[in-house]
C-alpha cells in the first residue's frame, strides 16, 4: 500500500508492479480497478502489450461489478447477459413503479426511495416483515429478471454471486482505494 499527492508517479509505480507480476512464473489474470475511467485508459496505455494480454479487467469498481456478472453469472436463460447501468433517474423510476405495483406509496417517502436505491447489503432471507426489506428485495430480483442495474445493484449482485460461485483466480490490483 502506497499513498502519495497528485503526481509523484503511482501510476508509473502500479505499472511497475503489474509489468513485474506478468513476468513471474504461473501469473494468474490480473483485475486492475481504479477510481476513473480516465485511469483505467492511462493504465492501458502505459502497459506494454504483454502485460495487457494478462489484464483481465481494468475499469472502476462498478465497471468491474458489470463486467464479472456478465462474465461469470449466466441470464435466466442459462447464457451470459450483456447488462445495462440505469442512471439514478430511471433507478428511482423501476423502484416507483414496484412502490405503486405493491400499493406502498404512502409507507415510502422520496427520502426513503433514495436510500434505498443506495443500499449494498443483501436482503433478509425468507418471510420479512419490513416493508423496506421487502421493497428492497424485489427491487434487486427486478434487476435481475431484466439485466438492468442500478449503480448500487450491481455492486450488491457482484458481491452476493461472488460469494456464492466458484470463478477463476485473479489478481487484484486497485489504484485509489
């Protein structure tokens, strides 16, 4: 781990680092997550070509949410699924709409919507009481059923399916944490 200002050469340094790591004997894949996606560009840039071929992934966290669900949880079709982001606008929408579908409108402010649009964690299993719970759950099975996602459902399906699936082994590398 290594901090350091604007421009005292970290990029130059994790660039060392994964160049390095591709040449060691029996190097596995490397995921390369940064803050931006400008970052991931100037990665790209600056690594040679052989060390490209080992980089797996390079992209933000909810790029590397996207790509890995893509990559490893097949549709319901039994196929990989090309996903879409929905900005927060037409996350705030699908979630009205399941508000209205369940006839919840008068439990949820829009206060509440948003926090609930902001949520990572996975839903209680089984009978659940709580409306917001509920909600929640139905929201993500929602994304699911349709393959778009909102920013937090994609970092909330990642981490679920990661946790619950076997997946080739990788490096990671993360710029910016």
């Amino acid at each position: 781990v290594g901090t350091a200002c604007p421009g005292a050469g970290k990029t130059t340094v994790i660039c060392g680092r994964v160049e390095h790591m591709t040449q060691m004997d029996g190097v596995t894949p490397i995921v390369l997550i940064t803050y931006t996606n400008a970052a991931a560009n100037e990665f790209r840039k600056r690594l040679p070509n052989r060390s490209q071929r080992l980089l797996k992934f390079s992209g933000t966290i909810h790029g590397f949410a996207k790509w890995w669900i893509e990559e490893y949880c097949p549709g319901p079709d039994g196929n990989k699924t090309a996903l879409t982001v929905m900005d927060e606008e037409e996350s705030m929408e699908l979630l009205e709409s399941l508000v209205e579908h369940y006839g919840l409108a008068k439990k949820f402010t829009k206060t509440a919507l948003k926090e609930i649009l902001r949520r990572t964690d996975d839903p209680p299993v089984g009978l659940c009481h709580d409306p917001e719970d509920n909600l929640y759950r139905s929201f993500l099975k929602r994304q699911w059923d349709t393959a778009q996602y909102s920013f937090s459902g994609l970092l909330a399906t990642a981490r679920r399916e990661m946790a619950q699936r076997s997946y080739e082994a990788f490096d990671l590398v993360v710029d910016e944490y």
